[in-house]
C-alpha cells in the first residue's frame, strides 16, 4: 500500500461486517502515511448472501471509480 500511497493511487479499504465498528481502532494502528485513509469510507464486504457481495463489489467499484477521478492518479503508460 505504501507504493501505491507515495504513487498517488487511490486505495479503498475494505472490512469484514463485524468489524466496522474497529475502524477507529485499525487506524490508530495504521503507519503514518496510511492515516489519511481515514478519510475514506471503509466498505464492508458482506458475504452472507450472494446479492450483498454482489452490491458490495458495486460499492467498491463505485467509490474507486470516484477516487480515480477525483486523485492525481495518473496511469503510467
């Protein structure tokens, strides 16, 4: 992550349901550059049933398609 940190690639972190509630707690844990992704909504991936995984990949889709374009990111060619 940290490449992709210091190479201006947006990350998405993704949780498990029962820990949503510890994301204060990942963070505090997190290396320094990695504490601005507290400013990024962490996903939880729900795999009880098929139809909320599915929107559960929706969502992460969704909000990297946002980071891309919305970050310095720039491909490199």
């Amino acid at each position: 992550m940290v490449v992709a940190s210091a190479g201006g690639v947006p990350i998405q972190p993704v949780i498990l349901p029962e820990d949503k509630w510890r994301v204060g707690e990942f963070l505090d844990q997190a290396p320094l550059d990695l504490k601005d992704l507290g400013a990024v909504d962490f996903i939880h991936l729900d795999r009880s049933r098929a139809a909320y995984w599915e929107t559960s990949i929706d969502e992460v889709v969704k909000s990297m398609d946002d980071l891309v374009a919305t970050a310095a990111y720039q491909p490199v060619s």
